[in-house]
C-alpha cells in the first residue's frame, strides 16, 4: 500500500503547515497545488487525502468522478479541514461532501494531536482496506483453484466413466428432468444426446416383463436411498441388451428425495462371458464324472472281453458257441465304444496322435459313410491334393467323421447331401476360435438338413443331449467330437440354419511329417515266440486274473502282483522278469511312479501301461507303451510280443532285470 498523505490546500501556508506537522508525526505527504494534481496523484496511490473545505470551490467534478470509480474493495478516507465559519453550509457544499463518501470533518482551528490523530485513524482505515482487498483475492483465486479442480475432476470422471463404458445420470427428483452424458443414451441405443430424458424414458426400453419390477425398484430407491437394478432392454436400433443402474439419492432439509445420482452401464458381454464360465464349468463337472465312470466301466469290460477272447479261442470248433461268443463280443465292442466316446469327452482318452494324410482315411471309409447314409444321400468330397498332414489319432477320427456322418443321415431323413471338405488355414495367436498360433488342416462335414435352433445349438456337445427319440441315439456323438479336437490340441466349430443345414468343422494342428496310414488289426493274437516271464501288476483282482489268462493262453509265465510297491520290492530283490504289465491308477503309487523308481535305481525293465483312462499324468515317461482298457487279447498280444523283440537273448533280459 501507498501510505504518503495527499494535501491540497491553496490559501497560504495552510499546506505547508500541515505537512510540517505531518512530517513531525512520521507520516509521508505529498502536497498538491491543484484538483487536477491531486487526481494524478490518487491514480499513483495514496493513504488518505487531507484538503481544505475551499478546495473543492468552484467544482470538484473531477474528484468525485475519482472517488465514484474506485474498485468495489476502496473507499480512500478524505480529512477535510472546515472553514470555521458560523454560517450554515450551502446545498452545494453539502452535497460535494457527500460525493466524497468516506470523510472526517475537522472545524479549524484544531489542535494539532486531533489532526495527527485523525490522520493515523484514516490511514488504518486504508490498510485494512488493502487487507479486505488481498484476502479477497486470494479467496477469489481459491475459488477458482476449487472450480478448476472439481471441473478436472468431472471430466477425469467422464473419462473413467467413458472407459469403462459407463454412462452417468442426474435425475431433478421434483421436476423429473434430467441431465446425461452422451455414453447414457448412447447404451440405449442413441448416437446423439435427446433433448428430452426421464424416468418414464428409461422405463420404456425395459423388457416389459421386467418393467413393474424397474418401477417398483425406482420407487424404493427414494426410501432406502440407493439403487442397484439390473434389467433387460431393447434398444432403439432394435437390440436386446442388459444394463446395470446404479444410484444414490440426496434429500432436502425436509428430508424429501430431491435428487438422484448415478451411472449406467452395459453389462451384455459380461453375463454372456459368466454364462459361457458357467457352461464351461458345468462340462468340467460333466467331464469329470463321465470320465470317472467310463474308468470303472473299462475295468469291468476289460475280464469280459478277455475271457470272452479265451473262450472263442478254446472252442474254434464250436459253431453255436463261436456264435454266442461273437454277439457277447459285439455287444462287449460297443459298449468299449461308448466309454471312449465318454472319455473323450472328458478329454481323458488316450490317444495316439500321429501324422495322418486326411484325404487319404476319407478315401479310406468314404465306401463305409455312403453305405451307412442310403442311396437317398449324395456324399460330396472336396478334397485337394497336396495337403499338409494333420496329427490327431486317426482311429479316433475314423469313429468322428462316422459319427457326424450318421447325424448328418438323421438330419436329412428325406435325402439330401453330405460335403466332406479338407482345407488348410493359419491363425495367429489372437484369433476367435482360441486356438494356438499356426497352421491347421480344417476338415468341414456340412450336411443339407433340418437344422438346429440356437438354444438346441448351444447344447449340441453336452453329453446325452439328443435330439433323436428314445434309443435312436446316446447324445455322445458331437461331444465326443469336441473332446477329441480339444485334446489334440485344434477345436469344433458349429454354425446350424434351422431349414437350411449344420456344417462342422473339426481344426486340427497340421503336422510338417509325412501322413502314416494305420495298421491293420491281427486276426489272431501273437503267440510268445520265446519263453518270457511277465510281471503282471494290478490292484483289481478280476481284471489282473483275466489279463494273466490271455497271456498264459499265448505261452508266457506271468507272476501276479497286486500293488505297485510289491512290485518295487520284487524287482528288487531279483525276481527273474522280462517285461512289466503294469496298470496306471492304483492305490499308493501309480504306475509312472512305479516306472520312473525303477529307472532311477538303474532297472529299465521293457514296461508296458494299461489303463482305463488311457490317458495318463505327467508321471509317465513319454516313451512308455500304452494300451487302454478293455483291450482284446490280440491287441495285448501285440504290444506283449512288440516290446520283447528287440530282446533276442534271455541272458541280455535278466541281466536288464537285475
């Protein structure tokens, strides 16, 4: 602040009296001769004016216009010294001090303390002045440091809000109006903001069967105080989708409801996202049991089917018992068939990939599908030549390709036509149908039937689910189908037009190896070429029986053990062996756990590892043999018979024993 005294006093020596005076006090002066001055002189800055009353005659116009333009924080204090004069003042004189606003009369003659005082009331006056003015300033400038703050954070808000695909709302209680942000109405279906929103509004998108319970939601929402609804509703361009509103409501002094705040959000992927969890959740389940009992069922086959073997084989010359034996065989085979369907469904199946020239097993059983499908169906092959080989299990695909093919013919009772088609494709590693990186032979069975609905669609590869009357079908075709592409690593896709027809198409990792075709099954199994001891070791007493007999039956000795340990311990101790038939899930140890503590003592015994899983745990050496159960006797006699050639010498056997 300028402090200095501005004085204007033209008679005499009245101003330099006064600045004497003033000067003594320690107070800074400045003397003007003239109005005009003294105008110049407040523009600069000053503390207070002293002037006499006859300088404001003839006119102070000037002046006042100075004083009547101050800032609305300024009011300069004016000491005016009076003339003294016993005759009342002049309307005029009056009104020019008035003009003046903030003054302090002082009749001369006056002593000099009353002046000095008065001076120094006036000057605090004016200080403080500057004080109201810097305070309010700076509150001026937090106020807007505060507005430019909340304005970042409502726009920080909009952004997050925006990200996360959220709208936000204010609903005017009492007026029922509202206010928006553009992603509002943007989720109801709008691509530019309506001039017009409110309760009503929001309720006329709601499904109708959800519409009382909006309303009646938003009603109870102005008595607890929040919202949380989550509804269906139909768009303005036309779609089904579900939102989530959330809010709170603020309420008066009277404590009525006057607003209610919230956000809006789009949560349609979400639920469809849960749903899909869920369903995936539900078919582990599913896989899990059926995995389950088609392990305990393959155990129960497997002393069947064996003995079943031994009997056909005793009684060659037996006509009616050969043909007894067969159908008890056949029915034996399809029940195998139907626990691989199951375990493959819960990718528990042991399979055996290898590289397989596709167009090559097609040709090789299209005879076998045209067959099955009739003369009122035309088979189609689109099939290159030149195509990468794909690795997959290809008796397992055989049974796929005539599972599809037989619901295809269910399909398409009225005729039709069946398109096998063979193609290759790459994907990178972000692609829809969640496969790996890399190449894939993609083999499509597209049929012109009836079709199926989205709902039969979304249960196609449930396991038992059919659409075929009753005993017309299992519901394990297309279920053991996806389990078969998700297990060797490639996937099933489906798309069906009720009218129209179903294609499927079956991905499946491409292999840069040349396709190998299948061995052909023995007719009758491998007798023991040399005399050879099998240590045989499984915890089910009735399967381990009929697996010593069948291999009694082709001419080995084989000693029965009941655990993985006994057989740990008899290996050990010099049991004279040359092979190990070991089951896989046992009691304690499992048979990988069995095989890996052999090698790690030295002992690298030919093993062979049954099971009714067929597929095993990471504890099994990859090099290992396998064979799943039920298994015939020509199919053990194989593998038997298989592990034991290399061993030409029965000293080299004990000696790998020991």
């Amino acid at each position: 602040m300028n402090a200095r005294v501005l004085i204007l006093a033209p008679r005499g020596r009245d101003a330099a009296i006064a600045a004497e005076l003033l000067a003594r006090g320690a107070i800074e002066t400045h003397v003007c001769d003239s109005q005009p001055e003294l105008v110049e002189a407040l523009r600069q800055g000053a503390g207070a004016v002293m002037l006499t009353e006859e300088a404001l005659a003839p006119s102070a116009a000037d002046l006042i216009d100075w004083v009547a333009g101050q800032p609305a924080w300024s009011d300069i204090p004016f000491v005016v010294l009076a003339n003294g004069s016993r005759t009342p003042r002049t309307l005029l004189a009056t009104s020019r001090l008035g003009d003046l606003g903030n003054v302090v009369l002082l009749e001369r003659p006056l002593h000099a303390d009353a002046m000095l005082g008065a001076v120094r009331s006036a000057l605090k006056a004016r200080a403080r002045q500057y004080e109201v003015r810097d305070a309010a300033a700076t509150l001026e400038q937090a106020v807007v440091d505060r507005t430019a703050d909340l304005e970042a954070t409502r726009d920080g808000l909009e952004v997050a809000l925006e990200a996360a695909g959220m709208g936000s709302w204010d609903i005017d209680i009492v007026t029922g109006l509202t206010r928006r942000t553009l992603r509002h109405d943007e989720i109801f279906g709008y691509a530019t903001k309506l001039d017009h929103w409110d309760v009503e509004s929001f309720l006329a998108h709601v499904d109708p069967s959800q519409r009382d319970a909006t309303q009646a939601a938003f009603s109870e929402a102005l008595v607890s105080g929040s919202l949380d609804i989550e509804c269906a509703i139909m768009t303005a361009d036309g779609r089904s989708r579900c939102i989530v509103a959330k809010g709170r409501v603020r309420y008066g002094a009277d404590g009525n409801a006057i607003r209610m705040t919230g956000v809006v959000s789009d949560i349609t992927d979400r639920r469809d996202a849960d749903m899909q969890l869920a369903q995936a959740q539900k078919m582990d389940a599913i896989g899990q049991l059926t995995g389950g009992v088609a392990h305990d069922f393959n155990n129960l086959l497997t002393p069947i089917v064996g003995s079943l073997d031994l009997i056909r084989r005793r009684h060659k010359d037996d006509e009616k018992t050969q043909r007894m034996i067969g159908g008890a065989l056949q029915a034996a085979e399809r029940a195998a068939t139907l626990t691989q369907r199951l375990l493959s469904f819960a990718r528990r199946q042991a399979l055996q990939p290898r590289a397989v020239d596709i167009g090559k097993l097609i040709d090789g059983i299209v005879d076998l599908i045209r067959r099955s499908l009739g003369p009122s169906i035309t088979v189609v092959l689109d099939i290159p030549a030149h195509l990468s080989s794909a690795r997959v299990d290809p008796n397992q695909l055989e049974l796929a390709l005539l599972n599809l093919a037989i619901n295809a013919r269910d399909a398409m009772p009225g005729g039709g036509r069946l398109t096998l088609g063979v193609s290759e494709a790459s994907v990178d590693g972000r692609n829809a149908l969640g496969l790996k990186g890399g190449g894939y032979v993609r083999l499509v069975v597209a049929d012109t039937g009836s079709g199926m609905d989205q709902a039969t669609l979304a249960r196609a590869t449930e396991p038992f689910f059919s659409t075929k009357g009753v005993g017309k079908g299992t519901g394990l075709g297309l279920s053991m189908v996806h389990g078969l592409a998700a297990q060797s690593g490639g996937t099933l896709k489906l798309e069906s037009v009720p009218g129209t027809g179903t294609t499927i198409e079956l991905w499946l990792p491409a292999s840069a190896e040349t396709g190998v075709e299948p061995d052909k099954p023995a007719a009758e199994p491998v007798v023991a070429e040399r005399a050879a001891t099998v240590l045989l070791v499984d915890d089910e007493e009735l399967v381990r029986s009929a697996t010593a007999e069948m291999l009694r039956d082709i001419g080995y000795s084989v000693i029965e053990l009941a655990s993985a340990s006994q057989a740990l311990s008899a290996i050990r101790s010099g049991i004279d062996a040359d092979i190990l038939v070991s089951d896989y899930v046992m009691p304690g140890m499992t048979g990988g756990q069995l095989i890996n503590e052999l090698r790690a003592t030295g002992v690298r015994i030919p093993t062979l590892l049954v099971t009714g899983y067929a597929a095993t745990g990471e504890d099994v050496p990859g090099d290992v043999t396998r064979l799943a159960k039920p298994f015939r006797q020509v199919d053990l006699a194989a593998r038997v018979n298989e592990l034991l050639r290399p061993l030409q010498d029965p000293a080299e056997t004990a000696a790998i024993a020991r």
